[in-house]
C-alpha cells in the first residue's frame, strides 16, 4: 500500500487550529474558517468551511458542518462533511454521518446511517497514529 493512503486531513493540516480546551463548554453556533479542535464540551452546531476535530475527550451535542471531519470522541447528532470523515476507534457516534468519503477504524461505534456523497471506490483504511504512539 502507498504512502498517501495512510495519509489522513490530520496530517495536513496547516497551521495552528482553533482549539477548545478540555475543561471548556461552549453553548450556541460556531462559524468560521480555518480548522478547529475540539477537546471541551459543543453543545449547539457548527459550519466550517475548514476542517474539524473532536478529540478523544471531547463531546458534541449537535449538528456538526465542516470541509473535513475527524471524530475520536463523541458526537451525538449528525455529521455534514463536503469532504472526508474519518471516525477513529475511540469514536461514538449517535446520528447521520454524510461525506464524500467517510473512513471508519476499527473499534469504532456509529449508530446511525452513513452516507457517502462522491463516486470514488473505496480505499483501504490503515491506521498509523497508534502504531506511531507505541513505537
């Protein structure tokens, strides 16, 4: 398997995300561009037009629109990506996730449909990020 189908919207990311810390809740509607990490609490929706992160402690609750998203921890509420959604093996997912691509790790939980946008046969999905953690 070549190299760029390990690579994930993680590992391009250019520059410094917004980030909402562990520890931090946010009530309402979220809007902007760039990318942006969760670690806190959403509660309410977003439309991004970069890409965005729930890491493994974050939670939203809500519906969640953005270019690209990776979801590690929970979402409950559905998911809207004009591009890729990867769902790591930390995620839960309660709610519809919809993408032109949407890559799911093993261990994962979704609950709901998943829908994908683009025509695009399927590529095989390898996680590298755990690998490079242990060793």
């Amino acid at each position: 398997m070549s190299e760029t189908k390990k690579r994930r919207i993680y590992d391009k990311a250019a520059g410094p995300a917004t980030l909402i810390s562990e520890g931090c809740k946010v009530t309402g509607v979220i809007a902007g561009s760039g990318d942006f990490l969760v670690s806190g609490e959403i509660d309410g929706e977003c439309d991004l037009t970069g890409s965005l992160t729930v890491s493994p402690n974050g939670f939203w609750k809500g519906t969640i629109k953005a270019a690209s998203v990776i979801v590690a921890g929970t979402v409950e509420g559905d998911i809207v990506a004009n591009g890729r959604v990867e769902i790591s093996d930390t995620a839960k997912i309660t709610g519809t996730v919809t993408g032109a691509a949407i890559a799911v790790a093993e261990g994962a939980v979704v609950q709901g449909k998943m829908k994908t946008t683009s025509n695009t046969d399927p590529v095989e999905f390898a996680e590298k990020r755990n690998a490079e953690k242990s060793g």
